[in-house]
C-alpha cells in the first residue's frame, strides 16, 4: 500500500483457512477451495479457473466450533460477487488465481455467526493482559529479619479473625477448681 492510501475495507479481516465450495462459473462446475481471510462482508481464496470480476458466484463456507456460540460445525451458504481475480504469486507452473469476492446475499443470522466468528478470532490474537499491567512492579513487605518466614497474605478486604477473650476465674475459684481435680484423681 502506498503512503496516504485509506484502508478501503467496511469491515475487519482475519486470516481464515476454512473449507469452502464456490460454485456458479461459466461452465457450471463447483470448485473446493480454502480460505485465505475472511471478513463480515467478503471473503478471498484460491482458484484454479479464472472468473473474471462481477461475475456472480454461490459459496458455501464451514464454519468451526467457537466460543459458546457455535458447538459444532456450520454450513454457511451465500450468494457473492468477485470484485478481484489475480493470479498468484509463485502459481507460474501450476495457475491459480487468487480471488475476492463480496458477500452480495447472506441470511441475517448467517450474517451474525460470520460477524461473531470474526471477532472471536480477533480477540483471541489479543494479548491477555495489556502490556502497561505487566510491565508494573509488583510491591512485597520487606521481611523482618526476626520473624522468619513471612505469613500469607491475606486478600484486599479480609478482616483478621478474632477470638474471643478467656473467661477469667477468681483465684479463689482456681484453688477449689484444681483442689477437686486432685482428689478425683
């Protein structure tokens, strides 16, 4: 991409190796493929036939388990439009083509599993924990060299048991006490 050019995508793009069928060229065969990147609203893959731009194409994706959403595989069928067909770098002795298409045609709820596919896929390449949080220093007691081993901390807002405070006896009572102790023995 050239300086100053603007990203021209409606939607985010991931890399996406899913299994796909395209079906609709001229001579009518159906071509299984493998996704390079998919987004919300289009798709790019492999082709050994050309198809030249605008032509009309059917796909259907499968989708794989994800997240909570989706248990088990899914079938995703639409209706698409290739918008770009360039032939692959490296592809000299074999031709492949590698083409975009836009989703011209998709079910709503189809629509949102490609959408949400998307976004888990997208936030699972997130780091876990932002990198400002684990570069801070984490802070210890320092430890009283007449103490020994330091105590486990307890949690943020964990009040330290009390126990209640012995009844004290009349040292009276503690002679009689100990004296009745003595003659049951």
């Amino acid at each position: 991409m050239a300086l100053g050019s603007q990203e021209r995508r409606s939607a985010p793009r991931i890399v996406a190796k899913l299994a796909m069928q395209v079906a609709g060229a001229d001579d009518g065969s159906v071509l299984t493929t493998e996704s390079i990147n998919l987004s919300a609203s289009g798709i790019q893959f492999l082709s050994r036939a050309f198809l030249s731009p605008l032509t009309k194409v059917e796909l259907t994706l499968l989708l794989p388990p994800f997240g909570s959403r989706l248990r088990r595989e899914r079938m995703v069928k639409c209706e698409a439009i290739v918008v770009r067909c360039e032939e692959a770098e490296g592809a000299r002795s074999r031709p492949r083509f590698e083409l975009a298409c836009y989703f011209s045609d998709v079910e709503s709820d189809d629509r949102i599993l490609i959408e949400q596919y998307v976004g888990w896929r997208s936030l699972r390449r997130l780091p876990a924990m932002p990198m400002a949080a684990a570069k801070a220093p984490v802070k210890r007691p320092a430890k009283r060299p007449d103490r020994g081993a330091s105590k486990p901390s307890r949690k943020a807002g964990a009040k330290k048991a009390v126990k209640p405070a012995a009844k004290k006896r009349p040292a009276a009572k503690k002679r009689v006490v100990a004296a009745t102790k003595k003659r049951r023995a």
